[in-house]
C-alpha cells in the first residue's frame, strides 16, 4: 500500500526549520544541538533499533483464523512489554508517508505514558522524560514486531529510529481520542502525554474504532494552551481532513520557543486540562506555577 500523506520532518530536514536557522546564522537549531548527555543516550538507543525493524519470518505460521482472539493476544503480549495503551486499526493510505510502500493489513499501536510528574521539575525533565519513552516505545514495537514474526507473519516497527507511518491517524482510528487544539491527539486519561511505538503487519486481527467523547467540543470553549502559548501559535480556526477537525499550528510562531532555544517548550500539552484526570494534584500545583510565572513565560531549567 503506497502512503499519500506527506511527513512533517523533524530537525534540520523541516524547511521552516532550516530557513529560520539560517536567517539567524546559525548551522543547526539550538534545541538539537544542546541536547544532554542522557537525552543523547535515548536518541542513540532508538537508532541501535532500526537495524532489528523488520527481518526473517518464521515459514511455521500459526493458525490465524481468530482475529478477535488474535487481537487479545497481541495486545496482551504488548502490554506484558510495558504498553500503557494498545489498539489496532486496518492500514490506509493516509496514514501512511507520501510515496512510501507498506506491504502490510493492519497497524497495531502500543503506546507509553509520560510520567507527568517531570513537569514540576522543568524542560529538561520533561525532555528527559518524553526522550525516555520515545525509546521504551522503540523497544516494545521491535520486540512485537519480531514476536509476530515467529508466529509466521511479516511484521514491521515503526518508531522514531525508522518508520513508514504516521501517528495521528493511527492513534485517532484505534480509537485513542480525538484531536485536541493544540495539534495532539488527547486521550481521556493520559491527555496527549504519551508515545508512539507502532507495528505493522498481516496478521489476522479484529480492529478497533474511533470513539469520541467530548475533547472537540471542550476545546471550543477551552483557551488553557492557548494562554499558555509564549508564541501565540494557536489558532482559533480549524480545517477538516479527510473529514476530522483539525487545529493547524503556526510554527513560524511555535519554533522560537521550541526550536530556536535551547529548553523543551512543551506547554501546549502539559497545561492541558486532561490531564487533571491522571494527576490532579500536580496538574493543579503546575498550573498555579504557569500562574505564578506568567502564562506566556516558557519554561525553563
């Protein structure tokens, strides 16, 4: 199946990025390059992986004619290697990137949760942390993907050391939430404080669906991220593809706090209100802190 939706790149590879950089003379964006030694690490864990994304098959295949009991098993199997979140939905084209060829049915995505608490702590916490998971979500779609392998069927992962696949779409038709203002997807415990780690593959499985249960509608009348915002990025208005709502953010006003400094800007999310449903003592300790400082004031070490 070849993918129709182009991917936004990430570093130096974005055009708005790389312009912006180099209006300021500057070779590379100052959040990459004055990335810690531990935030490194986790970078370096998750391009060792990219190796191990697909490989040989198992010629043994096992019976696969119970796609809902299939399905129990393998999110069973990635939760036993510490998903918080599974769900599997059948592969279309624009989940998949522009011009790339997945030979595969069906996505399987197995998420981790950020520990909220590191937005006490400060960006680099928060980094750190989201860094952490990012890696954890490339193990657990390597280690999957290579479990359905020696059940006899083609499996892929796709995680930040390699991928073929987009996130949103996939967590949006798995049935994880629904797009938030701020550009993520939220889901109704975590927010949008979790990570992707994904599996493509042909083996039988039942699919779940999208659901929804009021994120739109509350973000219509909710203007937490937006008072948060220090670049004022996001918008009022939405657009609708493929026939979801969708809010766009201006990054030409996000990157000079999230790219262009050397901290973690990830306030949109973190001050978002979902998250009082997970943590509410410290989501209501860091919103009097937002306070304190100035919604608008970034975050800092």
């Amino acid at each position: 199946m070849r993918g129709t939706t182009p991917r936004r790149e990430q570093g130096m590879a974005d055009p708005v990025l790389a312009s912006m950089v180099h209006a300021m003379g500057l070779e590379s964006a100052p959040h990459y390059s004055a990335a810690k030694p531990g935030i490194q690490a986790y970078r370096n864990r998750w391009a060792e992986l990219a190796k191990f994304r697909d490989g040989p098959v198992n010629p043994q295949r096992i019976e696969g004619n119970d796609p809902a009991g299939m399905a129990r098993q393998i999110k069973a199997k990635a939760m036993e290697l510490g998903a918080d979140l599974v769900g599997i939905c059948r592969l279309q084209p624009h989940m998949i990137d522009l011009g790339k060829d997945v030979p595969h049915e069906f996505a399987i995505a197995a998420c981790v949760a950020e520990d909220y608490e590191k937005v006490l702590l400060g960006a680099d916490a928060v980094e750190e942390e989201a860094m952490r998971v990012y890696a954890k979500c490339a193990e657990i779609a390597t280690d999957l993907a290579a479990h359905i392998r020696s059940c006899g069927y083609p499996a892929r992962a796709h995680h930040n050391g390699g991928r073929e696949v987009q996130a949103i779409p996939i967590f949006y038709q798995v049935g994880f939430g629904e797009l938030g203002r701020h550009g993520s997807l939220i889901h109704e415990k975590y927010g949008s404080s979790f990570r992707p780690g994904i599996v493509t593959t042909d083996l039988p499985l039942a699919e779940d669906r999208p659901r929804e249960f009021g994120v739109q509608d509350f973000c219509l009348n909710c203007n937490v991220c937006r008072l948060n915002c220090p670049g004022d990025a996001i918008p009022d208005d939405y657009v609708r593809t493929h026939g979801i709502k969708r809010w766009l953010i201006d990054l030409e006003k996000c990157y000079p706090y999230s790219r262009l400094r050397e901290e973690y800007c990830h306030l949109c999310v973190d001050v978002c209100p979902y998250n009082v449903k997970s943590h509410p003592d410290t989501f209501r300790a860091f919103l009097k802190q937002r306070k304190k400082v100035g919604y608008k004031t970034p975050q800092s070490r």
